[in-house]
C-alpha cells in the first residue's frame, strides 16, 4: 500500500521516525489529531481541519502558531502528491511539540459501506470536552471491540444519543435530517457540517437538536472516511439502514465535494 510520511517536514522513506521516549504523546496519549481524505488527490477541507487541530491543540496546551498551520497546510499538499491515487491522510500532534503527517492510498469502499453499532452509556469528562479530538481513545476502542460491532453510540446520562467512538450520528425522523447538537458532548465533525449543508442546499429539512434513542426511518454514522454509512444493525438487532433521505444528502455532499476538488 502507498504510503508517505513526515516528521516535523522531514520525510521518512521507511515509515519510520523516532520521537523522545519522554514525549507525552507515549508517556500521557497527550496528542491531538485530525483525518482528512482527498477528492480528486486535493485534501478536503483543509482549512475546517486545521481550525478544529488548533482548536483541541490550544485547549491540551500542545503548540499551536500560525507558522505551525502553515507547515502542515504545504506537508498535507506534498504528501497527497505523492500517493497516485486518493487518500487518507493523518496529522498528529505531539504533547511533546513534534507533527507527523501521513498519507495512505485510500479504500474507498468504506465510504458508504454498512456499519453494525452497539449502543454504551459515556458521560464525557468536564475537563476534556467532547469537542476536543484526543488521541486517548483506547476505552472508545475497547468498548467497539468487546461488543463485536463496527462502533458504539454512545448513550449520555440524560437518555440521548451523542456520537459515535469515531463518527457522528444521524437519523432521520419524519423526513428531517437530523444530528445531536454541538453543545460540548460531540466532536463537530467536518463532514457532519459538510452533510447538513447539502441537506439544506436540496431542500431536505435538518434540525440539530438531542437525539432520544427510539424508532427512525434511516439511522447513519458520518465520518470522512464512511461519508454517511447506514446502520444494520443496533445492539444485536437489525437498523433501519438507509433510505431516499440519506441517498439523496450522500449525493449532494459528493457533487459538492468534487466541485471543490475541481474535478
């Protein structure tokens, strides 16, 4: 699999790099990082990444300057060059003050591709908001893992549903489009927006507001790589899936998507 990556802008043909045994990137999981994916070999929404990356930087106390942002901006651009065909792409930030930049020939057959979730309750830390995209996930992991499925959703103290360990929710109720809002429990996701937009921009009606658990016509997880993947199954039993609603949004986000990349 092609693959290219970037340590602090230096390349490392062999996808090997060494960080200090003391960043507490290791010693802490003190890291922050965003995903993006390319559409036509361009990296999608660049900028929207780069402001959440320094957005959860900030908040951990991990470095964070303009000339930073700059760097990664020209690296995402090199590194997607240097993979023929599209890709995932990675930036990770360390407590320690080092960047790695990857990219990876993309699977697009994710993209889409059914998901199986089982839902686990999550009260989100007070003092690591949800809006915050941490690299300390190994519970999110673990909880996917022991329950056999693809994701969780996760269930909040007051009955709601909030997001995926890695992706958004949304629903759709009564043929509006809709996803838990950005109220400290969720990480905004850039496709989320991304979604919502197309939505509205096909006349599809969309509402932002808490999610109870309970019957929906369409049940999807939203991500960069799932795009809006359709849930089969919750807990054992079969979901909803997708249906015209989604269909039609998934669309839209891709006709977007390749305007932008000029394609």
């Amino acid at each position: 699999m092609p693959q290219c990556f970037l340590l602090d802008g230096a390349p490392c043909p062999d996808g090997r790099g060494a960080l200090p045994l003391d960043d507490t990137a290791l010693t802490l999981g003190m890291a922050v990082f965003e995903t993006l994916r390319t559409y036509g070999r361009r990296p999608f929404g660049v900028d929207t990444h780069l402001a959440r990356l320094g957005a959860s930087a900030r908040f951990c106390d991990i470095a964070w300057t303009d000339a930073i942002a700059g760097s990664i901006r020209s690296e995402l651009a090199t590194v997607a060059a240097a993979i023929p065909s599209e890709s995932k792409l990675n930036v990770l930030l360390t407590g320690g003050g080092h960047r790695i930049v990857k990219a990876e020939d993309l699977d697009l057959s994710r993209a889409g591709a059914p998901v199986r979730v089982a839902t686990r309750p999550w009260a989100p830390s007070p003092w690591l908001p949800g809006r915050v995209k941490h690299t300390s996930r190994m519970a999110w992991v673990l909880a996917a893992r022991q329950a056999g499925v693809d994701e969780v959703i996760w269930v909040a103290p007051d009955g709601v549903w909030t997001e995926a360990n890695r992706s958004n929710v949304f629903v759709v109720r009564g043929g509006v489009f809709c996803t838990p809002p950005d109220d400290g429990r969720i990480l905004q996701g850039v496709t989320r927006d991304a979604m919502l937009a197309a939505a509205l921009g096909i006349g599809v009606p969309v509402c932002e507001d808490p999610l109870p658990a309970g019957p929906c016509e369409e049940l999807y997880l939203c991500s960069t790589l799932k795009e809006l993947a359709p849930v089969v199954e919750i807990d054992g039993y079969p979901g909803p899936g997708g249906g015209p609603v989604g269909a039609a949004v998934l669309a839209e986000f891709r006709r977007r998507a390749r305007v932008m990349a000029g394609a």
